[in-house]
C-alpha cells in the first residue's frame, strides 16, 4: 500500500491524531485584516471623527447591510477564550456623512452596536452611494458557543470555535 493511502486511512481512523490543515478564510473574515478596496466606491473605511466647532449637525442611524464577526486566530487550551472584532459594511446617500459615535452593549450571548452618523446643517453634498466598512474591537473576550452580533438590526448568529492542538510526539 502507499504511504499516501496509509496515511489518509489513519487519518480518517484516528482524526484527532493528526494535524489537518487549518481552513483559509477569506480576506475579509480575518481578525484584524484590512483588505484593499475591490474598486473607488469601496474605499471608504469610517472612523468615529470629532464635530468640528460651531457646526450644526443632523443625526441618523447608520444603515447597516451585513455584520462580519472576526474571530482572533490563536491555539487555545481547552476552556480558553478569544478577542473579536466585528466589520460592519453599509452604504450611505452622500459624500457628506460622517461617523458620529458607537455604543456597544452584552448581554450574555447578544452583542449589539449602535452606530450614528452625523450630516452638517446648511452644507450643500453631494448625492452618490458611498460603501463604508466600519472595524470594531469587541471590548472582553468570548467563550466558545454560539453568539448573535448585531448592529442596526442587522444581525448575524455566529459560533466561536477555539482551535486547540495535540502535543506533537516527541521524535527519537
């Protein structure tokens, strides 16, 4: 029998024995990576900016299309825990909006961000869909098991699943 074919046996007899490869994520999905834009509109990666002085302001929620929760990639013990981060994309309708504030809330398994946005009064802008994606470092550390990420109303259930690694056997 071939060593290939002996191996792959073994490893399907003995899953727990041998090291598998660790699943690519996509750019996207990985902790703490920001992948460049895929084109111009895609550019815009918000952050909460200060009002400037004496300027009026209209406030709104900020339209949220999808919540990506990033879970840190590291070999844990069992009964370990992990940081997360969560990227949040959306569009807004004008160039003139910017990121106002974020409040975070847990409860339990229910992560929940509030994101506002501010436009300034008497400010001519300019219409167009402008595509932002927002980072944000969940504050503490998560346990494995299921959890529901949510910002705006848009959610997304998500399961933490810590990588732990046998010891190696010592080679003689």
């Amino acid at each position: 029998m071939r060593p290939a074919v002996v191996l792959a046996v073994l490893a399907a007899a003995f899953p727990g024995c041998f090291l598998l490869p660790k699943p690519r994520l996509a750019p996207e999905q990985r902790f703490g990576n920001r992948p460049p834009a895929e084109n111009a509109q895609e550019a815009t990666i918000w952050t909460v900016t200060p009002a400037a002085p004496g300027q009026m302001y209209f406030y709104f929620d900020v339209p949220v299309s999808e919540v990506v929760p990033r879970v840190e990639p590291r070999t844990t013990a069992p009964g370990d825990s992990a940081r997360v981060e969560l990227l949040v994309k959306g569009s807004v309708p004008n160039d003139c909006y910017e990121l106002e504030s974020v409040t975070e809330t847990r409860q339990a398994r229910f992560v929940d961000l509030t994101l506002r946005m501010r436009r300034p009064q008497g400010v001519p802008c300019r219409t167009v869909i402008r595509t932002y994606r927002y980072y944000h470092m969940l504050r503490g550390v998560f346990a494995p098991g299921p959890y529901v990420f949510s910002a705006n109303g848009a959610s997304r259930p998500y399961e933490i699943r810590l990588r732990t690694t046998l010891p190696r056997p010592s080679s003689r």
